[in-house]
C-alpha cells in the first residue's frame, strides 16, 4: 500500500480513471454489437448507427481510452464488416 501522501493520491486517481475507462470501454463494446445486430437484421438506420459508434472510438482515442491505432483498426473491422 502506498506511504507516501502523493502515492495514496496517485492510487485514488489511478483507481478513479481505471473505473472511467472500463465504463467507456464496455460502451463500445455493446455499440459494436448494435452496429453487427443492425447489419444482420436488415435495419434501415444502420449507417447512423455505424457513424455515431465511429465517433465513440474516436471519442475514447482522444481522451487515452483506447491507443490512436487500436480506434483505427476497430473503426476499419467495422467498415469492412458493414461493406461485405
């Protein structure tokens, strides 16, 4: 355990952005299975679905949920996906 003043904050912040990242990260993952369920099923709004899921990883990219070439590889699988 930590000893030190800083090291007990730096464990609370690690503790609070570890707790955000798995929330953002479980996120994408269910929008990934919306965009495969929409494609599957025919649905009509698929591409907005598609788009909105696209700005959700670039969104985590950003903010350092997910490495810049980790959101590229995913947002490229789907595109690839929606376009076979």
């Amino acid at each position: 355990m930590a000893n030190h003043k800083s090291a007990k904050k730096r464990a609370k912040q690690s503790q609070v952005r570890r707790l955000r990242n798995r929330s953002v990260k479980t996120t994408l993952k269910n929008m990934e299975k919306k965009v495969r369920a929409a494609k599957e099923a025919g649905d009509d709004n698929r591409d907005e679905i598609l788009r909105k899921t696209q700005s959700a990883i670039h969104k985590a990219a950003k903010k350092g949920v997910l490495h810049k070439k980790t959101a590229s590889r995913k947002i490229s699988r789907l595109f690839k996906f929606m376009n076979t």
